[in-house]
C-alpha cells in the first residue's frame, strides 16, 4: 500500500472540495445544471461527501459556521471526537489510514460544524420516547450476542451499510464515501461505496403499499426546477437512522432535496419527521463534490467468519460465568 500516493489523492480530493463548493457559492441561484436526455438535470456521476462534519454538533463546537481563522482548532477537536486515540482496544485509532477525511465541509460558503441547521443547537430534538429507545440501541450494541438476528444491521450483519451512508438519509463515512448516481427517465439508482449498496429512486410512481418496506424505504422523487425531491416512506422499524443510535418508527417520513448548484457540486438537503422519536421535524445541508474516484468493492456479507467468532466468544463467556455461579 502506497501510503504517500494515498495521502497525495486525498489531500487533492480535499483541495476539489473547496474549490469546487467556493465555486457553488459564487455562481448562485443563476447556475444551471446541464441537462440530460430526458431534459431533467444532469445527477450522473461519482459524488464524494466525506468529511469531518457530522450530523450533530459536538460539544465545545457551539457556532454552527466556524471563522476561517478558528479552523484548525475546530478541526483537531472534530478529529479527536470522532476517531479517539489509538489503544489496544482500538487498533489504529486517529492515526488508522481509514479515516479520509480530514476537513470540515463547506456548505453555502460556509465552514460548518454539523449537518443539522435545524433545530438550532445542532442536536436531534428526541422525545422522551426517543431518548429511551436511544438509549436502549446503545446498550444492545454492546451486549446483544444472543444470536445474529440481536446485531446491528450494519457492521455485523451487513444488511445496511455502517456509518448510515445510504440512509435515507445518506451521511457521511470516514471512509469509502463515493456514490455513483445513475439516471434514467423513471428512475435514479444510487450505489454507496460503503458496503455496495443500492437505493432506487422513482420517479412520478405511487408509493408501495404500507406492508412493504424496503431496506432503505420506499422513494418517489419529483423535479422542482432544478431540483429532484425525494419523498421516502415506508422506512423499517428495524434499520437505524444514520449514525444516530434509534429506528424509524410507523410513519415516519424522510423529503430529501438534491440539487447541482456548479458543475462539480451537489447540495443535500433533508427534513425528517417521526412524531414518535422527535418532538418535531429537524432539517439537515450537506455538501457533495464530484470526483473521478473509482467506486471499490466493499466486501462484507451477513453471516461471515467475524458472526461466528462473536457469537462463539459471548457462548464462551456465559459457561465461565455460569461456572463461577456457586451450586451450578
């Protein structure tokens, strides 16, 4: 592995990054997508959303648009957030080769330090339902071994890729965060880097009966100028939003804007409203950079050596405990 070459291409992919959403900024609403075949605008491509920005804020990163002049300090305590020092426990930690990103993202000009623009404070408006649900997926991810059905649905089942990156809504992995969109008349597919998955959007359809829920819901879009929207239902009460540690409930709705605001710049925008985890809808910006980066395979499938091994190992931790149990 050529670690110098791998370095190099990200730090170019950082520098694309803002050029191109400076770009976005400068050229306004007056910029206009090309178009494709079908005279809709032109989404077809490889687009890149890594980044140090998260969804939430992170405390001690209150303004939600950073200074230019408070940059690094605000990008060593995302860094520190989210990828902790090396350990035993965790091989690699901050310095691990994985974590691409290495900037905060630029959306409308602006340094920002989450996602949400909505509510305020850059934090998911729980309810007290939702905080307990919240609280309860937390604990399950560390002490749910009694069988593969108890895992999460990403990292250890690979049904879902991990980080939330297909969604909806779709956020951004510390690594292997390409998409490549693929446009039709009818439909828009989407395929995410991590853990090869595919979302297809369609156009103008009814949405499916309530009964059927796909993994990553049931999307219609619909052109607004230069704009697709994307109305998503049907979401599984079993698959987790993103990072955040709950599940959609019934009901649960997910509109999502994608429009190309330069020539290599997507801007993400999406409203979430469960009425059951939170206390009102919240609203999300992110960016998205075009890239000629090639799409890798991401190889994990549910039911592998790793499965096993976990399972094995908490088998094993409950006969020491059981022997250790006086009269048993």
């Amino acid at each position: 592995m050529d670690l110098k070459a791998i370095a190099r291409d990200l730090c170019a992919l950082a520098l694309v990054s803002l050029v191109s959403l400076s770009a976005a900024n400068a050229a306004g609403p007056a910029y206009r997508a090309p178009r494709n075949a079908y005279g809709a605008p032109d989404l077809n491509g490889v687009w890149n959303n890594n980044s140090l920005t998260r969804l939430q804020r992170p405390a001690g990163l209150l303004p939600l648009v950073v200074r230019p002049a408070d940059v690094v300090d605000a990008e060593r305590k995302l860094m520190t957030g989210y990828s902790p020092p090396s350990t035993t426990a965790n091989v690699g930690g901050a310095e691990s080769e994985w974590w691409d990103g290495a900037h905060m993202a630029r959306v409308n000009g602006e340094l920002r330090t989450s996602w949400l623009v909505d509510p305020d404070d850059g934090q998911l408006p729980y309810s007290a339902e939702g905080k307990r649900r919240a609280a309860v997926f937390a604990k399950a991810q560390i002490e749910s071994f009694d069988g593969p059905e108890s895992r999460p649905v990403a990292g250890d089942r690979c049904l879902l890729p991990s980080w939330g990156a297909m969604g909806p809504v779709m956020m951004n992995a510390p690594y292997n965060a390409n998409y490549r969109f693929v446009q039709t008349r009818d439909e828009i597919a989407i395929m995410a880097e991590n853990d090869s998955e595919l979302r297809i959007i369609r156009i103008g359809a009814p949405h499916l009966p309530a009964q059927i829920r796909p993994w990553t819901g049931d999307s219609i879009g619909h052109w607004e100028k230069n704009t697709l929207v994307v109305e998503t239902t049907n979401l599984r009460t079993d698959a987790p939003l993103s990072q955040a540690p709950f599940f959609f409930t019934p009901g649960a709705r997910v509109v999502e804007r994608f429009t190309r605001v330069a020539p290599a710049a997507l801007k993400y925008e999406f409203t979430v409203e469960d009425q059951t985890i939170f206390t009102r809808p919240w609203r999300a910006e992110m960016a998205f950079v075009a890239t000629h980066a090639a799409l890798y395979e991401f190889a994990c499938h549910e039911g592998n050596y790793a499965m096993t091994n976990v399972l094995a190992g908490a088998r094993a931790v409950d006969r020491a405990q059981s022997s250790a149990v006086p009269g048993r």
